[in-house]
C-alpha cells in the first residue's frame, strides 16, 4: 500500500484536492441559490435537490469543458509550434522520427501493444491522448450548453416568459459568456507558463528546467 500511495501521489493529491474543491463548490453553490431564491421570495432548496439542479450542472461542466479544452490545444500546439527556451516546448517541433517515437524496428519489449501492432491500432494508440482529451472536451460542452439551457428556461419560466430552443441558446450571450470567461483564462495560464519557464526554474520540478540550465535550452531535457 505505501509503495502504491508514492507511486500515484500525484494522482492522488489532485484526486483529493478535486474533490474537496467540487464539495466546496457545492455547499457555497447551494448557498448562494437559496439566497437568491429567498431574495426572490421563493423557496429555498435541499442540498440534493440543488446538486440535481441545472445550475450546479452548468457550473461544473462550464469549466470541466474549459481545463481538457486548455489540455487538448496544449498538446496539440507543442506539437507543432516552438518556444525557444521553455521546457514547455519541444526542442524541435512535428510528430517526430520512428526512432524518436520508439515505433516499428525501435519498439522495446516492454512497449505498449499497440504501438507494436502497427497499422490502424498504432495510429489510433499514437493520437490516444488527444482523441480521448478531446472527446471529453466535446462531451463536457455539451453537458454545458444543455444544462445551461435547462437554467436558463427556468428563469425565464419564472420570470413569466417562453422558453426558447436549444438551438437558440446556443446564440444566446449567456451561453457564450459562461464558456469564454472560462476559455480566456486557460489560455493565459497556459501562455504565462509557457514564457515564465524561460526564466524561472522550480528545482525538482518535472515542468521546469534544472536549475542551472541556460535560458535559452528549449525542451525538458534542453536543446
């Protein structure tokens, strides 16, 4: 048991932090809906009701949508794009060599199956993880934008007014103003990463350079 706990600490640690973030969330959520159900002079609501509600369901996907959207451009774009002297950045940008890859004659006998199958499983195997990112992504904007409906309906029901289609909501500000104020934010901390990495170093850190490494070392093992 000690061994897995060090092994998975890092999983671990987010898993919890998760957790106790999205608890958090929904204890301050539920509050901050009853008191504006109560200003309202409508009733207040029970914990389980509100985490069945369309508001906590908009408030979560709204930004699950944006963090493996933030994931999904980050993998694509140090892909194909290069910043000299981050260790966020390749040292040489494209899909790399076969060798590189440790694909086809280079697998090792420890290599995953599919990277030595070849043909159409080691295609799928070598865009895995922006396959999966971003269809999380898709699955999470969705959530979102239905969710969001749902809440959006019942205020305008409450306020006496007709509800309107999915389809609108989708061209409603209130859908896109939810997704870019979460959107603009990834890309910030994304991009400051990106830059600050060229200066700044966290010693041990996987996401940083050794401390003593040039500034302009591009790439996690310098280039």
């Amino acid at each position: 048991m000690r061994t897995f706990l060090r092994n998975n600490s890092l999983s671990l640690f987010f898993l919890l932090i998760f957790l106790a973030a999205l608890i958090g969330q929904a204890f301050a959520g539920w509050a901050q809906f009853n008191d504006s159900q109560s200003a309202s002079g409508m009733a207040e609501i029970s914990l389980g009701r509100y985490l069945r509600s369309a508001d906590f369901a908009v408030d979560v996907t709204e930004n699950w949508q944006s963090e493996y959207l933030q994931f999904l451009l980050y993998i694509l774009a140090t892909v194909f794009f290069i910043q000299k002297g981050s260790p966020e950045s390749p040292a040489h940008g494209g899909l790399g060599t076969d060798k590189e890859q440790k694909l086809g004659r280079y697998t090792q006998d420890d290599s995953p199956a599919w990277a030595k199958a070849g043909g159409v499983r080691t295609s799928i195997f070598s865009w895995s993880l922006t396959i999966v990112m971003g269809t999380i992504f898709l699955v999470s904007w969705l959530a979102q934008s239905i969710a969001g409906w749902a809440a959006i309906n019942e205020t305008r029901l409450q306020d006496r007014l007709d509800a309107i289609s999915w389809g609108s909501y989708l061209t409603n500000p209130d859908f896109w103003a939810r997704t870019l104020q979460n959107w603009q934010s990834e890309f910030l901390a994304v991009g400051s990463m990106a830059a600050l990495a060229i200066y700044l170093r966290q010693r041990g850190s996987a996401e940083s350079k050794a401390v003593g490494e040039p500034h302009s070392s591009t790439g996690a093992e310098g280039g």
